[in-house]
C-alpha cells in the first residue's frame, strides 16, 4: 500500500523542481529537425518577436538557413528543464550543401523566444560532414537511469574546466577513459579506443572563452557550450562561433563535439 503512495510523491517532487516541461522541450525539439527538413520556421511554436541569431549574428528568419530545406541526415538533442532551454545537433552530411548545425532554441513558457544556431559548413573549422556523420552515429549516448544521474554543477563544471584548461596548464580536465572528441570531422577516439583521447594541451597565448551559454540536460549527461572562441580565427581575436557539446558519464567526459566557424577558409591557418 505503501510503495505506490511514495512513487507518486517522488513524481510530484520531481515535476516541481523543474521549471519546464520535458515532454514540452521534446516536441519542439523534433518540431525543430521537421521545421529545418522544411524550411519551414512556422512549423515551430515561436513568439511574435523571436529573435534569431546565426553565427552571432542576428538575422532575419525568413533568410536564414531555416528558411531552406535541409537533408537532415541524423540529430541528437538535449533538454534543460531548469533553464527552458534545448539544443539540437543536426548533421546534414547529404544534403547538397552539407552543414552541421547546431542550435540553441530558448523558451518562455511553451513559446520560442529566441533561437541561435551555430552554421557550420566548408571551410569552417576541421568541416566534413560526412565525417562528422558516420562518427556521432556511431557513439552510444543512450538515457542515464535517474539514480545515476550527475548533477547539472557536475556536468557544467566538467565543461569549463576543459575550456579552461586549454589556457591554464593546472587546470585538470575530468577525462574518462574512454574519451573521444569529434573535432569538425577529425575524430581523435579512433586513435586509441582504450584510452582517453581528448586531452587538449595548452595553447600557445593565453585567452579567455567568453559569452558562455549553456544546456544541460541530466538524463543524458549532456551539455552544450555556445561560446567565443579567441585565438583560432586569425581575423576574430575577441572570439568566433563556437559550440563544446559534451556527454559526461559518472562526472568524466565521454565525448566531446566541437563546431568553430570561420570568418575565413579554415581560420586562416
Ligand atoms: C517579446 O515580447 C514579449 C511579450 O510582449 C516581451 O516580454 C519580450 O521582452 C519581447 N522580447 C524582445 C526580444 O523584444
Ligand atoms: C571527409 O571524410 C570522408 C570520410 O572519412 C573522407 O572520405 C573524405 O575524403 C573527407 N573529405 C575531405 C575533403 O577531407
Ligand atoms: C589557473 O588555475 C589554477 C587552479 O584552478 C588557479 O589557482 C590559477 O589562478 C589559474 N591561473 C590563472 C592565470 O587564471
Ligand atoms: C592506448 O592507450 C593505452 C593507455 O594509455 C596504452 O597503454 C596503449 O599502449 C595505447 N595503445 C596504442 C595502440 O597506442
Ligand atoms: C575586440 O574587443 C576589443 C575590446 O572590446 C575592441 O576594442 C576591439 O575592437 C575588438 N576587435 C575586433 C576585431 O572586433
């Protein structure tokens, strides 16, 4: 008599302690991969005014990339029910202009109110889609069971401390073992599948990643990092667009996906 009474209290505790609806971010998710298929933002629940932001730069919907139909070859997302925010990975390795996109959409209530995306395609950073797709296929990013779950300070503090690291040498990454970065197309897990393969040295000039802007989403220990990236893009010193989108497993990183784009071909390097 007992055990079902509790199990219904736990529901309720974990409902209240969210401040958005998964069921709610999961929708508009898979509204956004048809929408992007179509070309058709209106497909998406969005406010009047959404605003919309590729690259770091803000643009008229009707002319961006999700105004046009786009081959969507494979997508994984995250949803943060703390923040009422999601993210989506979308890879788009046959469409006749390959892209990986990666985008950030941002909620009031059930309602889009802003969406930025991260446009990658060739010339940007490391780019090969069909790269890039055979290898995010091939990773297992699969639920966590809820007991097993690290907390969002978990998950979040793993991220910068990577991003950190890459400027500050006594900063320590949490690397699993196994780790594997998915860099544009360059996948580093194929070097050693035993070991971790994502250790970053430090830089060679010191700089700061800015403008950091985060989902997490605990059943997947998944988090995505939009930020400014300094240094990379000869012709961007403050920064260009960046995504770090991570999955992290018992407090280490598992995987790591990282989108840079580029002002120039390949940054100019
Ligand atoms: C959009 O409209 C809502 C409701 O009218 C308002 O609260 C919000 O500040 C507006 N956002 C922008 C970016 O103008
Ligand atoms: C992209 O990756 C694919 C698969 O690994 C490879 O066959 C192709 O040569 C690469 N393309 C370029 C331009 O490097
Ligand atoms: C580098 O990281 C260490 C350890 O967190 C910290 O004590 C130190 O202040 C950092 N150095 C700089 C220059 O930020
Ligand atoms: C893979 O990494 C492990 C652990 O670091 C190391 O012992 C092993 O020699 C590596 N294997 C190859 C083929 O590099
Ligand atoms: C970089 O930021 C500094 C300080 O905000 C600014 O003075 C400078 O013009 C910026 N450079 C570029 C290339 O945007």
């Amino acid at each position: 008599m007992f055990v079902p009474v509790l199990f219904v209290c736990a529901g309720v505790v974990a409902q209240a302690s969210a401040a958005c609806d998964r069921t709610m971010l999961q929708k508009a998710t898979v509204a956004y991969v048809q929408a992007q298929a179509a070309g058709q933002p209106d497909l998406l629940p969005l406010a009047k005014n959404v605003s919309y932001l590729e690259n770091d730069a803000p643009m008229d919907i009707k002319k961006g990339v999700l105004s046009q139909p786009v081959t969507i070859d494979f997508d994984r997302s995250l949803h943060d029910t703390t923040t009422c925010t999601a993210f989506t990975e979308l890879s788009a390795a046959t469409n006749k202009h390959p892209y990986v996109i990666n985008t950030r959409l941002l909620f009031t209530g059930d309602t889009i109110t802003a969406i930025e995306s991260v446009v990658a395609d060739d010339g940007d950073w490391v780019f090969n889609a069909t790269s890039q797709l055979a290898w995010t296929k091939t990773e297992k990013w699969d639920p966590i069971p809820e007991a097993k779950w690290d907390s969002r300070a978990t998950i979040k503090a793993a991220g910068d401390a990577y991003l950190d690291s890459w400027t500050n040498g006594s900063i320590k990454a949490p690397y699993g073992t196994p780790c594997a970065r998915l860099e544009g197309g360059i996948y580093t897990g194929e070097r050693n599948s035993s070991s971790n393969s994502c250790f970053m040295p430090v830089f060679p000039e010191p700089f700061t990643i800015r403008n950091r802007r985060y989902v997490i989403d605990e059943s997947l220990g998944g988090l995505a990092i939009f930020n400014d990236f300094p240094f990379i893009d000869l012709k961007k010193p403050n920064g260009t667009a960046s995504t770090n989108f991570f999955r992290v497993e018992g407090g280490l990183i598992r995987y790591i996906h990282e989108v840079t784009v580029c002002s120039t071909r390949g940054c100019g390097r």
